[in-house]
C-alpha cells in the first residue's frame, strides 16, 4: 500500500509522539539543527562509501522533516508540489549559478 507524504508525516509525528519527543514544545530551531545533523550523518556515510548507512540517513532526514510538518499541521505535499512546479520555471542553473 502506498502512503502519501502527507500521511507519512501524521505516521512519523504519532510515532516520535509515542517515544515522547513531543510531551514537551519542541524549538523549531532544535528541530532544523537535528534535521541538520542527520545531513551530517549522511555525508559521513557518504564519505565512508557506506551505501546502507547512507541510505538509513537520508530515510532519517525525512523523517525528521515528517514529524515536524505532522506535529505543525504543514501540508508538505502541497508545499512540495508547489515548489516543484516553481522549480520548473526557474532558468538553467538557477542564473548560471557554479553549483
Ligand atoms: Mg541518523
């Protein structure tokens, strides 16, 4: 069965919910610097050519990201779709940008 974002976000906050991140607010900044961190981690992997681990890490991100947009009420699948759609209309690297 597939789940849409917007339903794996609910999953992830009830979870995170369930293990007690959220019996207490939570710093919106707290959150982005634990997203960061599994960014972090992702690279380490990355670096390590450790493939598994590498993609545990990226799975952590969105599920850092998930729980947030669930405990916030944020429809990541529109702002997702949205932003796409933007993305589209940009020029070729974004003004010829290096990277
Ligand atoms: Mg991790």
């Amino acid at each position: 069965m597939e789940k849409s974002i917007n339903q794996l976000c609910n999953e992830a906050y009830q979870i995170a919910k369930s293990k007690g991140w959220h019996d207490k607010p939570r710093e919106t900044g707290t959150i982005l610097a634990l997203i960061h961190s599994e960014v972090s981690e992702a690279l380490e992997a990355d670096r390590k050519k450790d493939q598994e681990n590498f993609e545990e890490e990226l799975a952590d991100i969105l599920i850092r990201i998930f729980d947030l947009c669930g405990s916030r009420n944020i429809d990541l699948e529109d702002a997702v779709l949205t932003k796409m759609e933007r993305n589209k209309g940009r020029s070729y690297r974004h003004g010829n940008k290096a990277y």
